[in-house]
C-alpha cells in the first residue's frame, strides 16, 4: 500500500481537524480502524459460522469445549468465564445445544450438585468444520502482511486490549 492510499478512517480524521483544530485527534488513525475492522470482522464470521449450521455464540460455546481437549467437558462456570455471558444466559445457550445434539450434560462424578458439559459427536464435527472454515477465511485476509508485520501487529494490539483483559 502507498503513503497516497486513503480510507474512510483518512476522511473521518480530515474532517474532524477541519472542525476541530483545537483536539488532538491522532488516536482515530488507530482505534477508529481497530473500530471499523472489528465490524467487518464479525460480519465476515457470522456469515463464515453460518455456512456450518452455527450462529456466533453456539461457535463459542463449542470452541470454549473444543481448546479444552478431551474430553472436551467444562462445567457451566468455566463456560461462563470462558465466553463472559451470566449464568442464566449460559443455561440457556446449553439448553439450547443440547437440544441441537451438539452438547450434553451429564452429573459431575466429583460435585453432586454440579453438571458438566460436553461436546457430543455432532458438535466436535460442526465445531471443527467451522473452526477450519474461519481459519482459512482469516489467513486469506492476513495474506497482505509480512508473517514479520503480523507479529509486530499481534504485538501492538495485545499492548492495547491487555489492560481490558484479566484472569482469574
């Protein structure tokens, strides 16, 4: 890409320090384009998981299993802290993945008031197939940059979200 090449974040900045001199509007070069890519990044994955059957919150559900190797079982609560819903909302994605035949439930052999969930066949299936699918959706779209420039970028963006993320 050349120093010429402008975008609409270009546009937006010029405008604002046509209308306000008086602000330093440098953070827009950068958020506004994190801003803007976040949109087109889920649009792009929701049309991605929607080719395998799987609406956004049923692929995080099922990833937050998968990553979590076999047999690929959590308990609600680790599914609440993996993909930061409430625990009525994350009842009710279960009962919902359940009733797809993607998850199952079964009664935790090490708390008898707790359940754990799993992924059922179907759902290691669907859940890999979409993962496969996103993966090569993703790396078509870093083609542009250097594997140098990906990892100077990964780097600068894991400084910004950092202090947004914490662990228990």
């Amino acid at each position: 890409m050349t120093e010429d090449a402008k975008d609409e974040v270009d546009r937006l900045v010029a405008a604002w320090q046509a209308e306000r001199p008086d602000l330093d509007v440098e953070p827009l070069h950068v958020l506004s384009r994190v801003s803007r890519l976040a949109k087109h990044l889920d649009r792009a994955r929701r049309a991605s998981f929607a080719e395998h059957g799987l609406e956004p919150w049923e692929f995080d559900v099922l990833t937050a299993l998968r990553r979590a190797g076999r047999p690929y079982e959590l308990s609600p609560g680790a599914l609440l802290r993996a993909t930061l819903v409430t625990s009525g909302t994350m009842t009710n994605r279960i009962d919902r993945l359940v009733q797809a035949g993607l998850v199952r439930r079964r009664p935790d052999p090490d708390d008898r008031r707790g359940v754990l969930v799993s992924l059922t066949d179907a759902g290691l299936v669907r859940v890999d197939s979409a993962f496969t699918g996103l993966l090569r959706w993703e790396q078509d779209l870093m083609s542009s940059l250097t594997p140098h420039d990906q990892q100077t970028l990964a780097a600068l963006l894991r400084t910004l979200l950092a202090p947004f993320d914490t662990f228990d």
